[in-house]
C-alpha cells in the first residue's frame, strides 16, 4: 500500500488539474458564445447568397467557357482543403476531421487520381506535413480570422485549379450541429456547380420564383465578380462551423476531464483513508506490544 504522503501529493495534484479543465471548460463557454452567435448571424447571408447564385445559375453548363472556375474536366488531381483548429484540448474533433481527409485520400488514390492538401490550422498542417502531400497551409488565424483570411485560402486554392495544377477541390471541416454534435463535413468547392433548388421539399418549391428574370449587367459578367466572393463565403462559413465546433468540443472534453478528475479524487481519498487506519492501527498495536513486552 502506498504511502500517506504519495497519496496526499497525488490528491493534491488531481485537485489542481481538477481547477485547471474547470477553468477552462469556462473559458470555452465564453468563448463559444460569441463564436456561435458569428455563426448563426453569418448563415442566413450563405443562405441568400446561395439563392441568388441559383437564380443565376439557372440552367447554365457547369463548364461554361466563359467562366473558369465552373470548367469541368477529367479529373487527375485532387486538392484536399481541411480545416482544422490551431489549439487541442478538443477531445477527437480535429482526428475525426483529419480521419475523414484520409478516408477520402485513400478512396481518390484507390480510383488512380493524385491527391494534394491545402491545410487551415494547426493540427491539421502538423499531420499532413509527414505525408509530404502538403502544398499550402494556413497557421495561426482560426483564434482571430476575418473574411481576408478566407480570401487568401481561396486565391491559394483557385490559383492552383486555373493553372490547372488540380482538376477538383473538396472541403472538409467540422460542422456545428449542436452543443453535443460535431460532425465532419465533405463538400465539393471546385469546379463551382451550378446550384439547384431542393425539388423534394414541396415549401421552397412553392416559395421559389415562378417568373423570368432579367440581369444587368449580363449575367456572365455578374457570375465572373460573384464566383470568386461567393467561394470565400463558403470557406469562411466553414471556419465559422469549426470555430464554434471547437469550443463545444472543447467545454465537452474540459467537463469530462473534471469529472474524472473528482472519480480519480474520490478513490485516492478512500485509499488515503485506509492507509492512514492502516497506520494508526499499526501504531496502536506497537503500543499495545511494547506495553505487554515490559508487563513481561
């Protein structure tokens, strides 16, 4: 049995880390606060502008020649954009993420296409760095990004499929279901397709335009200035799902780490208490002997 003073230190230490994840599952909270408020404040924006995109795009050819970022080609390269945190701590949300990237890099070298990585975060870029498949990574801004930060990523990854470097990119990141769900998402980026309304849900065919529209300028020319905004939407709407992923993951993994923290407490002080009896009732016996002993 161990000693009374290792299990008083190891308590005490449990106790500290115990404070340690409590404080920061309070932090997490704080902080997914204001993520997800950035989140859902920014959907109904991706929602309108993926409406007016389907207007535009209406019974357009996905590989218009005027339009470049909606060229379909045979496809030989695939560039793998994810988007992980910087920080862990997050329980196995940024692996969940990184294990359905590898998911889909094995299914993509399975059908004979060469696979490449634009990372965003660091755990991310750490992981795929050893691959040697990393062509660009973006570190340091999912604590504080902007919509510059998603302008970047998408010129990267834009410049790459015009130079024809890559015939298709996916996205994958951590999507914000609920406080307790944090799935990873797959979605196509490039080539852009041509947006189509749900046709299984009777209310938006209902509520859809029931008449022909006009554009002015042409609407060649207003898909070619909203092409490019409308793929810096989508990668910083995907931030924003990972942003607000992470803190819930993170308040879900602090909480279990204290928890276990108060079980690893409640045993130790059982054991403290039974060695400490053990002790005592060593004492009373060398007492109790040495007592007998001079009586003799």
């Amino acid at each position: 049995m161990p000693g009374l003073k290792d299990v008083k230190n190891k308590i005490n230490g449990i106790t500290k880390t115990a404070q340690i994840t409590k404080t920061m599952y309070m932090v997490a909270s704080a902080k997914l606060r204001s993520a997800q408020k950035k989140m859902e404040d920014f959907r109904p924006y991706t929602a309108k502008f993926t409406e007016v995109m389907r207007e535009l795009s209406a019974g357009r050819e996905a590989d218009a020649g005027a339009l470049p970022l909606m060229e379909v080609r045979e496809i030989k390269t695939v560039e793998l954009l994810v988007i992980t945190s910087d920080r862990g701590l997050a329980g196995s949300f940024n692996s969940n993420i990184i294990r359905a990237a590898e998911r889909l890099r094995k299914q993509y070298e399975a059908e004979g296409k060469k696979v490449s990585f634009v990372t965003v975060g660091k755990k991310a870029t750490r992981y795929f760095r050893k691959t040697g498949m990393l062509r660009a990574h973006f570190t340091d801004i999912m604590a504080a990004f902007q919509m510059f930060n998603a302008r970047d990523i998408a010129q990267a990854v834009t410049t790459a499929f015009l130079s024809g470097e890559t015939d298709q990119v996916d996205i994958i990141y951590g999507k914000f279901y609920s406080m307790a769900i944090q799935k990873p998402e797959v979605e196509a980026l490039l080539p852009i397709q041509p947006v189509v309304a749900n046709t299984d849900n009777a209310a938006d065919a209902i509520a859809g335009p029931t008449g022909a529209y006009s554009f002015e300028p042409d609407s060649n020319e207003i898909m070619t200035d909203l092409l490019p905004l409308f793929l810096n939407v989508q990668i910083y709407h995907a931030m924003l799902e990972v942003g607000a992923s992470e803190q819930a993951a993170r308040m879900t993994a602090m909480d279990n780490a204290t928890k276990a923290c108060k079980d690893m407490i409640r045993e130790l002080t059982q054991l403290y208490n039974k060695a400490r009896q053990a002790a005592v009732t060593n004492e009373l016996l060398d007492i109790v002997g040495g007592a007998e002993a001079l009586k003799g």
